[in-house]
C-alpha cells in the first residue's frame, strides 16, 4: 500500500454501515466496489468528494462523481428507488458541474419513500475499485453529513494523471469475467468483429450497468442466445486476455452453448437464439477473411481496366496468381466454415474440414458444374451440385457430424474410437450431405438469394431508401449477423449483392455523423473518440461509432440514418449492386465487376452514393443533430429477445 489516499465523506446525517449490511445483493456482495451506506435520518445529499459530476440517472436517483485522482463514486439514494421514476427526488446539480466535497448535490423525500414501501438507504461505492484501489478503511456508527467515514488507498498507477485510463486488456478481461456472473456462469465465448459473445448459464448474473459504464466497453446486449460484450476495434485483444482467464473453454467438450437446459425461454425463441447463435458462431472467424478477399479481387479488376491504361493482363501469371490467392477463401468456403462451424460446436474441426475438403473435391465439382446424376431412385433423380462457395450445407454438416462424434463416443470402446470415430462419421455425415442434405438446402439457399436480389434491384428507390433508414436499427440489437451469411450465399451463388450495395450506404453515414461529430465539438476526448469511430466506420464497422457516440446522443444516430437513406435511394434508384463482401469506403474496389471491367456503372452509383451520404449525414448532424451543450444520455436499452419474461 503506498502513501496515496483519499477521504470519502458521509452524504447524509445517520448511521454509517458496511455495504454488507444493506439488503441490497449486487451493493452488499461489493459487486459495484468498495463503499458503505447510511441510514439517513434526512433527506439532504451532499458530496462525498470533490469533483466533476459524470453522471446523473434520469430517474434523480442516483449521481456519479469522477474525483481528480480518478475515483468514480456514485451516491445512490435508496434501495430499487429506480422505479419511482423521478418522484421524490430533486438533483441540484448538473452534468459536468465541478463539486466541492460536501456541497448540497440532491434532495430525497423520505416519507414518500417509506410509503412506497421501498428502502430510503443511501450507498456511497466507488465503482472503479478493481482498478484504483489497494485498500479501504470504513468506521461505521453515527454521523453528520460531511463527515469523514473512510480512506480510499490507491494503487500506484491510480494517480491523479490517469483519472481517464483505460484498464489493461487483463484488467478489463478480469472485470467482464467477474460482471458476466464469474467463471462459473460462463458455457463459452466467441467474438466477432466487434464484440464478445457470451454464452452463459444465467444471464441474470450479469451486471449490465456495471459492465456498460466502465469505459472499454461501448455496451451490452442480449441478443441471439448471447450476451454480447461490445468492445469495438480492440476485441480481438480483450478476447484473447479473457481466454487467457479461462483456459478451461478451450479444452470444454461440451458445446459451448447448450440449449436443453430449461432457460425459462419458450422454447421456439430458444430454438431461434440458439440457430441464430450457431451461425454467427460459424461465420464469425470467417468474415475478415472473405472481406480481404473481396477486396483484393475488386483491386485486381481495376487494374485490368482499359481507362487506367490495363495495368494488369487476365492471361498474366501475376493476375491468375493473386487472383488465386483472393479465389481460394471463396472458393474453399466450405472447408473454412467447417472447421470454424467444430469449434463453435467443440467437435473436431479436422473432421468438419475433411467433409468440407469432399464436397469441394474437384471432381465432384466437376460433375456438378455439368449436372451429372448421381443416381435415379424412382421418378427422382439425384444430382451432383458444385458446393464451392457455399455456406450452409457445411453448416448442418459439421451439426451432423458432432452429433455423430458425441453418439459413436459413446458407444465405441476408447480404444476405437481414435480412427473410428472419424471413419464412420465422415463417411455417413459425407453421403447424407451430398444426396440429401447439401442439394436441399443449396437449392434453398440460392433460391431465397437470388429472390433477395431480384427484390432489391426490381423495387429501385423505395427498397434503397428502407433498407438504407434502418439497416443499422439491425446493429443495434444486433441481428446484423442474420444478414451476413445471406449477403455472402447471395455473392457465392450469384456473384453480386444489390442488398450489400445499400448497405455500404449506412456505414458510410454513421460515419460521415460521428465525424461531424469529431469536428464541430471543442471536447478533447470527444474529437478523440469521434475521429476513431469515424475511421472504423468508414472500414465498414459502424459498432465504436453507433455506441461510443451516435446512439448516446440520439439525434446523431437519426442524422445517419437519414444520411444513409438518401444514400440507399440513390443506389436502388441507380441499380448499384456490389461484387465483393467488404463495405464502407474501403470496399469501394467491390463496385468494380471481375467478369466486365469496362461496366462501371455500380462504380459510378457507389461514387454519388456516398458522396450525398457523407454530405446529408453531416450537414444534418452539424446543424440539428450534435452541439457541445448536449447532454450525453445513458447507454440506450436493449428490447428484450421474443421469448423472454
């Protein structure tokens, strides 16, 4: 312990108690930090530190302070008094403001309280204790407002120039482990480009304000069977400290996400959140990959175009080279998503990747591209399909074949199970697939594709302009993911997606709205904050704009989201489609079509799509939607998944 502390002040006359005392269970198990709470004998709420009021809740309940040393404490007036929703309570400062220790800061109406039937205890906690302290002193009993009743001792980096620090990646691990309900309530993780996607026993455990508020986290979710971490551009790295933690879920053999257990759901909504869950755990590894991919190909077709004099040659071993290199995670898609589909399911990934490895076997390919039959059984004919670039037939395959593994385990002595298990199940798994399975559901898939496209492209303005509005309405609770393997069948199976087009739209525009954002604020750490959120939107990943800034300050959200309207109706007004996966500014190189360089004219529909995008979003912005007199408001909540009580 070193020599740095900080006294805390009682905010109210009574009797000073240990949080674990009060009858609170998230206060009295010190889940919000350290602190302690008083038995108010009136209703006048001081400050317990000086500092600047960071926040206040809606409902007047609650007023956090951020001291110099970089302390965050909230006063919290009573117990569920949240559900008075302001009645009662008058706060007497504002955000922003800068308190003395021991200045009038809120008023609370006891009686009124005690009527309600609802506890008038006052906690005072100190959120960030993980991270800034070492120690904590309480003397409990009677005491005056403004009274010292405890030290806070901090830790060595806790000091005054690092009130805004952001937690290592392992201290930030530590504190999502502990507030999604411990290493006890968790069945797996996986992420995506964004997010960490929990799988948890209860989410009940979770403490989603806690987690919310601790700045590294833009927000929480609860959506597709998941509760969904979201980080934003650092998550590969907080990922991999939070595995680091938890050893045990890469060697778990059971699946990371069971869905038997009676979760209080019904269970068609526990079916959906667990199929939703599944393919965003397949996809998820995947896309970055898909996405270079996109890119490169798009490159190489503006290379060979006449106009800017065909740099590249289509004959010339560089071209067939690097176009091999973009071809293969496309071309080879089934064996990538297998193997990624196992380890979400915690089967052997090789055995998906065998199976995949067979369905995109060159001869098969081959007979399917010439529609040989396989065999005739009656009046139905079974025939040979080419799975290259295909999606969901592995999918249910690398089902199968775990559900094939956990059965033959069970039933074969151990000391068969080493070739045995995977012989019988990539030969039945394999065959199931390719005569019954894989010509069933590709024909689905690239059915519902190619109507998706067609609807697109045949309803022009009015299609771009709806889907361009709310799009990123999908992100925020994000069934965004639902949307991506189709836009992946669509290119797959067609090799363009209109739909994608649009799409690009509402990334450009959140991000042309943050960065207004960025610009018209004289806030150092807002300008900080909007810049990055605006460049990673730009990339195509509107997650650190959306939650960081866009959707705290509402209207900035809605001027994106015009901006990517009018940006969707030109693009469905001009038939713009896309021929690559990777969205945002740098997909510009998608628009550019492999198989007829000269056609530019997706290039051109991109070209004036995003330029009135950024324009429309940030004039809006900047004359209605952002001013630095704004008060940022609380991370929006989420709407509980169909299902759920």
């Amino acid at each position: 312990m070193n020599n740095e502390k900080e006294a805390i002040l009682t905010p109210v006359d009574g009797q000073v108690i240990a949080l674990s005392k009060t009858s609170d269970p998230i206060f009295s198990q010190g889940t919000m930090g350290e602190g302690f709470g008083v038995i108010p004998s009136n209703g006048h709420i001081v400050a317990p530190v000086a500092g600047k009021v960071s926040m206040i809740a809606q409902t007047g309940h609650a007023i956090g302070i951020v001291t110099a040393s970089g302390l965050e404490v909230l006063v919290h007036m009573g117990i569920d008094t949240v559900q008075l929703n302001g009645e009662g309570f008058e706060v007497k400062v504002k955000p922003d403001q800068e308190v003395t220790a021991g200045q009038e800061i809120a008023a609370m109406d006891l009686e009124l309280i005690k009527q309600k039937g609802l506890e008038t205890t006052v906690m005072t906690m100190i959120t960030n204790s993980p991270a800034m302290l070492s120690g904590f002193d309480l003397t409990e009993g009677d005491a005056k407002a403004g009274d010292v009743v405890a030290t806070s001792y901090l830790k060595q980096q806790a000091t005054a120039d690092t009130a805004d620090r952001k937690l290592t990646y392992d201290e930030l691990a530590s504190f999502i482990i502990k507030n999604v309900g411990g290493k006890e309530n968790i069945n797996g993780l996986i992420h995506c480009i964004t997010r960490l996607r929990f799988y948890l026993k209860d989410e009940s455990k979770a403490n989603d304000e806690i987690l919310k508020n601790q700045r590294g986290i833009l927000d929480i979710m609860h959506a597709g069977g998941q509760y969904q971490v979201v980080i934003g551009n650092e998550v590969t790295n907080v990922y991999d400290a939070v595995m680091k933690q938890l050893p045990e879920l890469e060697n778990e053999d059971q699946p990371a996400a069971s869905s038997d257990a009676d979760d209080g759901k019904n269970p068609i909504s526990r079916a959906f959140g667990n199929l939703i869950g599944f393919i965003t755990g397949s996809m998820s590894p995947v896309i970055g990959v898909i996405a270079a991919s996109g890119i490169i190909k798009g490159l190489l077709a503006l290379l060979t175009l006449p106009q800017l004099g065909a740099l590249l040659n289509t004959k010339s071993t560089i071209y067939i080279t690097v176009s091999a290199m973009a071809d293969s995670a496309f071309f080879f898609l089934p064996i990538i998503v297998g193997f990624s589909a196992a380890k979400r399911l915690k089967s052997d990934p090789i055995i998906a990747a065998v199976i995949g490895g067979f369905i995109t076997y060159p001869q098969l390919i081959t007979w399917g591209t010439h529609l040989k039959t396989m065999f005739t059984l009656g009046s139905w004919h079974f025939q040979f399909l080419n799975y290259s670039y295909s999606i969901f037939p592995m999918i249910l395959a690398a089902w199968m074949a775990a559900k094939c593994e956990k059965w033959f385990k069970k039933v074969l002595p151990s000391y068969l199970q080493m070739i045995f298990v995977p012989m019988f199940t990539i030969l039945i798994v394999s065959t199931i697939t390719i005569v019954i399975t894989g010509p069933v559901i590709q024909g689905i898939a690239n059915g519902i594709a190619v109507f998706v496209n067609w609807l697109v492209l045949s309803s022009g303005w009015v299609g771009g302009l709806v889907i361009g509005a709310f799009y990123q309405l999908l992100v925020i609770f994000g069934l965004h993911w639902g949307v991506v393997p189709l836009v992946a069948q669509q290119i797959a199976g067609t090799g363009q997606s209109a739909l994608n087009a649009i799409i690009c739209s509402t990334m450009i525009s959140q991000g042309a709205a943050v960065l207004a954002v960025a610009i018209k604020s004289k806030k150092a750490d807002m300008k900080e904050l909007g810049i990055a959120a605006a460049i990673s939107a730009f990339c195509g990943v509107t997650e650190p704009a959306i939650y960081g800034v866009n959707l705290r300050y509402k209207k900035v959200f809605a001027s994106g989201c015009i901006g990517s309207g009018v940006g969707g109706l030109i693009t469905g007004l001009m038939h713009g489609t896309m021929y690559g996966f990777t969205g945002g500014l740098i997909g510009f190189s998608s628009f550019f079509n492999p198989n007829n360089p000269t056609n530019l004219s997706s290039f051109y529909t991109f070209l004036i799509a995003s330029a009135a995008s950024i324009i429309v979003a940030f004039i809006v912005t900047w004359v209605w939607g952002y001013n630095d007199d704004m008060t940022m408001g609380k991370k929006v909540e989420k709407k509980q998944r169909p299902g759920t009580k």
